[in-house]
C-alpha cells in the first residue's frame, strides 16, 4: 500500500528532481523561437504542490497528501505543459477521494481518471505528446493492476510504460522524428514518474543541483548563481561564437558586452569564444557576436521573472478576495512591455499580467488578476496560445463570471478589446470581439534560439524568424529586411483590403533601426496607416499588426 506520507515524499522528491532537470526538458523543445520553456512550466508548477506539502503532516492520509498537491498544482499551473501536468494530478486526487492508503486498484483509477481530464482539456489532442505518454501509462496501470497486489511493482510498470511510450513518440510526431528529440512535455512526465518509484523504494536522490557551467568540452567557467546577486541587468545570456573572422579581437567584443552590460566572462581560443553577460538587450550581444563568427548554444533567461516566479511559488495562506462589482464589464490581458502594457491600459483594460513568450503566467496569477477587477464580468485575453489553458484554469476556479477570448497574439487582443461594445450583453461582445481577432494578422519578428530543421525551413541559431500568424513563413539575415517583408505579406492576405499597419518595436530595436524602417514603409506602403510604437516587448524585435479597412 501507498501511505500518504509515501506519496508526499514521492511528490517533494519529484519536484526537486525535475527542477533540476528542467533544462534538460526545455532544451527538447523544437519550434526555434526562444522558448524552451516546457521543462520550466512543469516545474514551477510541481514547486507549487512540494511549497504545499511543506505543511501537511507525515501521519496525513493520502487523499489528503493528493488533495492538497493537486490544488497547489491547480492554482500554480503555467503554460499547457503545466496545466496538463496539474490535470494529471488532480485527477489523481479525484481517484484517491476518501483513501487511508491507496492499493493497485486505486493507483489505476487516478491515473485514468487523471488522462480522461487532461484530454477534455485539449481542443485538437495529439498523439505523441504528454498525454500519449499519461495515456499509455494508465492503460499500463490497470493491465498491472489484474496481475499484482503491489502498488509499487505496479508503478514500476507505469515508468516502464512511460519511458516505451515517450521513445515512440518521434514516430507519431513527425516534427519531433525531423529535429532528432522526444516530446518535452512526455519526458517531463517521465521523469516525475521515475522519481516518484525511486521515494516509493526508498532509494535517496541522486541527483542535485549544479553550478551553472558554459562548456564545450576544451573549456568551461562557473558563473554565480543568479538568485544571489543583485540585478542590475535583466537577461542572463550565454552563447558561443565559432570564430570565422580572425582578424577580430575578442577583447573588441568584451568592451562592447561592458558597454550594455554586466558579469561579463569571455573565454576564448583560435576557434570559439564562450560569452555569458547579464544585459537588457540580449539581441544586441547576440549581433555582436555574429561580426565574429557563426552562434550556437545561445541561452536567455530572464532573470527578474526568475525570481519572481521562485517567490510567487512560495506557499500563502492568503485567500484573493474579489472585488465589489462596480460596472458591468472588466478586463486583464496579458502583455509584456511598457509600451504594450500601455496600449492595453490606454483600450480599457482593467488589469495586466505580465507574461507572453518565455514568461507564461500561472492559473493564479491570472486568477488573482481577476478578483482585483471590480466588474460582475471579466474578459480574460491570454495573447499567446501557451497561456490559453492557464486562463481557462482560471476560469474554473473562481467564484467570478469570467470570459476567456482564446487571443494568441497581442494584435488580437487589441483588435478584441477595440470591438467591445459596452451596451451590448455578453454573449454579443464575445462573438464581435472573437471574430474581430480572427480577421487580424499578426506578425513576429525574432530570432533562431537553436538550430533546427521546421517546417522545410533548415534554421541556424542567430537567423531571423518571420512568424505570420503564429507559423513560420520565412528565415532572413536582416532584421529590418524581414519586418518590411513580412508586413507585406500579411497585407497581400487581406487581398487588398489592408487599412491599417501597426509596428511595435521591441526593447532590443535601436531607434535608429526603427526609423528606418518607418521611413521604409511610409514611402513604400502608401495605401494603408502605418503607425510606430515603441512597444519595448523582450524576444521579439517587431511585433505587427495588419487590420482590415
């Protein structure tokens, strides 16, 4: 039999573990953006239960160990891979409801009931994702659960399954076959899986933190850790330079990184140089480097979200209390950038959370965003596809009337919130506003984090990726030359009927680069409003927006 203290060991332990390996699971991620997020989602979001279990007593049943797991998980789930993750275990928790100590039959009931949630959740589910690995493991459980009386021969089986299960999946996903990796977000699961066997056995960790090292096998260098330093500058940047020009000095590109910078290590030999530097323009470090050669195992974090993030996920007693209604309708948009927070204020909206590529916000950030609105009804526009089902999450939790508008890019949500109508009800706005955001066309501007074969496109890390409409249509070297064109093909899908252009500028675009590119498009898009705002967004250099007339 499981007992609950057995299961909170078996949790805390897996939320150590995948926090260590969470790299190791973002780096499986093949889409080239700088993302690379899911292994970071599914640990914060495991974080969250191990804060909770912190205060739940070793003698505590395992309905209570799992209940209490599941709600932190609910409330601290970010990113798709984190909600599915949260699902997971809550149905988990559903199946152990009312368990002293759980037996096979239990094990096998909370993961099925657990996989059967996490697919519902899903609009279009894929075979060859996470929850293909929970699946197979399910089924694995139950065929366990007829042949043993042990609950931990049977979850022996389950990581047996799951670790078969996670190798296929390159052969259902042929993306994942093409880049040579399995999916994140299964050997996520594998991996909290494997621990948790490793807590029911007994057996102690093996696996621990490490220092940060930049290494390639001639040198390596250990930085400080983040968490203890003061931040001056945001962005924790690495990369390595395959030195093509010799004629350079890298002491040239050390007096430049001081000049936008700080902590700045440049190691270097007759062919690579090894870079890390905290800096508010990682995309300045990383042009720079491409004057000295080619950019591989180029990483960022943000480090100020890093440690937001650590202590959001800390335990609190606090209960949000919703405001009083004091209207009728309300807003919370998720946005990131001073100019783009700005913009969304400037429509109406009530809240902003911030989050969008590499910061997606948990359920209860979302939630508590909410609950600070004073509104009977409150519209929740997620702006990017990661951020979706954490903001239905969110839905679900609170006591509110909320509407979430399933927006996948800023220009939608602004295009959303310009066509709300406060004298019509609901049900009106939702269908004007959603099919309002359907007909813009949104454009990305940034660049390639990894090498990458997607989409027929062979992409090497430091190319510029043009995004329309959430997909990738082309790789350049210029990033003005890629934001012009880009912008005319959204144009030539509304087939003639563009009317208005808006560029937002990230916090990595020089003005001079900007206006350049202004003073491009005014000349050559006569036809249409071109408007420049300075949105100061992190990771994308431009961020376009073409609506119809």
């Amino acid at each position: 039999m499981i007992s609950g203290k057995m299961l909170k060991d078996s949790l805390i332990s897996a939320a150590l573990t995948l926090s260590d390996l969470k790299k190791q699971v973002d780096e499986l991620n093949v889409y080239p953006v700088p993302d690379g997020d899911t292994g970071t989602n599914m640990s914060l979001t495991f974080s969250n239960a191990m804060n909770a279990l912190a205060s739940v007593s070793d003698d505590a049943e395992v309905s209570e160990v799992a209940s209490a797991a599941a709600s932190a998980m609910l409330r601290g789930a970010r990113g798709n891979s984190g909600v599915i993750t949260s699902l997971l275990f809550r149905g988990f928790s559903k199946g152990l409801a009312g368990k002293k100590e759980a037996d096979c039959d239990d094990i096998a009931n909370a993961l099925e009931i657990g996989v059967e949630a996490a697919y519902k959740s899903v609009m279009k589910p894929a075979e060859g994702t996470i929850l293909t690995v929970a699946r197979v493991s399910a089924e694995k459980a139950r065929e366990s659960s007829f042949s043993t009386n042990d609950p931990v021969t049977l979850w022996s089986d389950v990581c047996i399954a799951a670790e078969d299960a996670l190798a296929k999946t390159p052969e259902q996903l042929p993306i994942l076959k093409k880049a040579g990796v399995v999916d994140a977000g299964g050997k996520g699961l594998v991996i909290i899986f494997n621990e948790m066997l490793r807590a029911f056995k007994g057996e102690p960790r093996t696996i621990s933190a490490e220092p940060k090292v930049v290494s390639d096998g001639k040198y390596s260098f250990t930085v400080e850790d983040d968490e203890t330093m003061e931040i001056t500058f945001g962005y924790c940047t690495e990369f390595i330079v395959n030195v093509t020009d010799t004629g350079k000095k890298p002491a040239e590109l050390r007096s430049y990184l001081e000049s936008i910078g700080d902590c700045v290590v440049v190691v270097d030999d007759d062919d690579i140089i090894k870079v890390h530097v905290h800096t508010d323009h990682p995309g300045l470090a990383f042009e720079k480097g491409l004057e000295f050669g080619s950019l591989c195992n180029m990483k960022v974090d943000n480090m100020r979200l890093q440690r937001e993030k650590k202590a959001a996920s800390k335990p609190s007693n606090e209960k949000p209390v919703p405001a009083a209604p004091e209207k009728k309708f309300g807003f919370v948009a998720v946005a990131n950038g001073s100019g783009i927070e700005a913009m969304f204020t400037d429509l109406g909206a009530d809240a902003i959370v911030r989050g969008g590529q590499t910061m997606n916000p948990s359920a209860d950030d979302i939630l508590r965003a909410v609950y600070s609105v004073p509104a009977e009804i409150v519209f929740i526009l997620p702006n990017n596809k990661n951020i979706i089902m954490a903001a239905e999450q969110a839905m679900k939790l609170s006591e509110k009337t909320i509407c979430v508008l399933r927006t996948t890019s800023v220009p939608q949500g602004m295009s959303a919130m310009m066509n709300f109508d406060p004298d019509s009800d609901l049900d009106t706005n939702r269908m004007n506003m959603t099919l309002a955001a359907e007909k813009v066309q949104s454009g990305l501007v940034t660049f390639a984090a990894r090498d990458s074969s997607f989409s027929g496109h062979e992409i090497k890390t430091g190319d510029i990726l043009a995004l329309e409409n959430g997909r990738l249509s082309f790789i350049d070297r210029d990033v003005t030359r890629a934001a012009y064109k880009l912008t005319r093909k959204l144009m030539k899908n509304l087939k003639g009927n563009a009317g208005f252009v808006t560029v937002m500028y990230g916090s990595d675009v020089p003005s001079d680069k900007s206006e350049e590119l202004e003073n491009i498009m005014r000349s050559k898009l006569s036809s249409v409003d071109v408007n420049f705002v300075r949105g100061g967004q992190p990771v994308y250099y431009y961020i376009i927006s073409v609506e119809p007339n």
